[in-house]
C-alpha cells in the first residue's frame, strides 16, 4: 500500500484509463469492463481492474488539478508497476470549430503550471504523448470511424480567474482546448519511461458559453473511452 492508495500488489493491470471523476471510474468499470473489482478507495479515489475484450484493464479517478494526478501517477508507475496511462478527461474547447462532446488527443500540453519546470531543472519542458500510443490512437479512431482531433492543449492551474490573455494567446497558437492535467501526467511517464496519452471530450466551450451537465459528464463520453480502449490494448 502506498498512502494514497489502498490496493494489494498486483491488484491493478500494466494498463491504466484515468478519469478525473472517480465517479466516472466506476461507471467506467461497470458499462465497459467484464468482472471489475474495486482494488482501492482510499479518500474515495475510487479504482477497480477488469479485463475488456480478454486484456486486463484497470481503472481510477485521479482527481482535479496537476497536484493530484502527480500523486497518483507516480505511486502507481512506481509501486504498482502500471505501464500504460490513459487520462480520459474533459476539457473547455478553444477551437471555434469544436463543439461539446467532440473528442480531443493532446498529442502535447502547454502549461500555467511550474511542476515541470521543477522537474526540468527550471526549464519549460517539452510535456508530449507518446508517439507510438498517439499513432495507434489516430488508427483506431480512423477503424471506428470517429472524427477525434489531434493536437496541442493547454494544462491550466485556474479554473476560476485566469489571465484575460490567456485565451487570445491561445487562439493565436491554435491550441484545440484547456483542461488541468494532461502535462503534468506526460512529464511522468517520460520520468519514468512509461506511455502516456490523453483524450478529452470537450465539455463546455470558452467562447459559445456551452456546457454539459455533470451527469452528462460522468456518463455519455462513450466515444472518448471506447477509443481509449482500443488504443490502450492495441499492440505498438
């Protein structure tokens, strides 16, 4: 056990999705995987491993914000020897072009955020996907027939209050959309030489004052999981 989570050796698979809600957590685990059993609740960061299609898959909620996924990315890459972290999350649309309930990959993140720089020795590090889990997510989402976007998004520590020029910045560098975690969970796996990824479906959107309900937001990303679960069991 680590002190934020509460599973026994080997309870979780190499692969790994990772909502933010660990509300969603659950529901994942209940509508896509096949014999799912919670392996940790710790503080209610709820996770559970199943096999989807005969590949065992784990799942957990790893909260808001790059201080909370950084927790729970390390302990699990490091005690539980996870290999492959999906982050499938929402995200505020940028793009003029996006609508609510679009998938986004972030094939890489900017970020307001100075953990990486700690990291990176005071430097802006290149916080990327890995490249190999990014092509086979494009492969998949072509086999399914989804209209997913790749491309750049930003990883914000403000939810509330942010800089008003931010967003013309972000227009001006074609970022597709922001979220809070995406560059912090990249720098990890680049630590520690595990795959990375993240897909978002786009929840509100900063310039038509769109939103989803957060029921709507726990339960109908069907597209962004099943393209996870494709690209996360695909062999690269």
């Amino acid at each position: 056990m680590t002190p934020h989570i509460n599973a026994k050796p080997g309870d979780f698979a190499e692969l790994l999705l990772f909502p933010g809600d660990p509300l969603r957590a659950k529901y994942i685990a209940d509508t896509f995987l096949e014999d799912a059993v919670e392996v940790t609740n710790v503080r209610n960061m709820l996770g559970f491993t199943g096999t989807w299609n005969g590949h065992r898959v784990s799942v957990m909620g790893h909260g808001m914000g790059v201080p909370s996924i950084s927790i729970y990315a390390e302990e699990l890459i490091r005690d539980y020897g996870v290999k492959t972290l999906i982050r499938v999350g929402s995200c505020g649309g940028v793009a003029e072009d996006l609508s609510l309930r679009d998938v986004v990959v972030a094939t890489g993140a900017g970020t307001a955020s100075l953990t990486n720089r700690t990291r990176f020795a005071g430097y802006d590090y290149p916080a990327v996907a890995d490249f190999d889990l990014a092509m086979a997510c494009q492969q998949q989402a072509q086999r399914l027939g989804m209209a997913a976007r790749f491309g750049t998004v930003f990883t914000n520590d403000l939810f509330y209050g942010s800089d008003p020029a931010l967003l013309p910045a972000l227009q001006k560098m074609k970022v597709l959309a922001v979220e809070m975690e995406a560059s912090a969970l990249y720098a990890i796996a680049a630590e520690h030489g595990v795959r990375a990824l993240t897909i978002l479906t786009v929840s509100d959107h900063l310039l038509k004052s769109e939103e989803t309900t957060a029921e709507e937001r726990q339960k109908s990303f069907g597209d962004m999981v099943e393209l996870a679960l494709a690209t996360a069991v695909q062999p690269v």
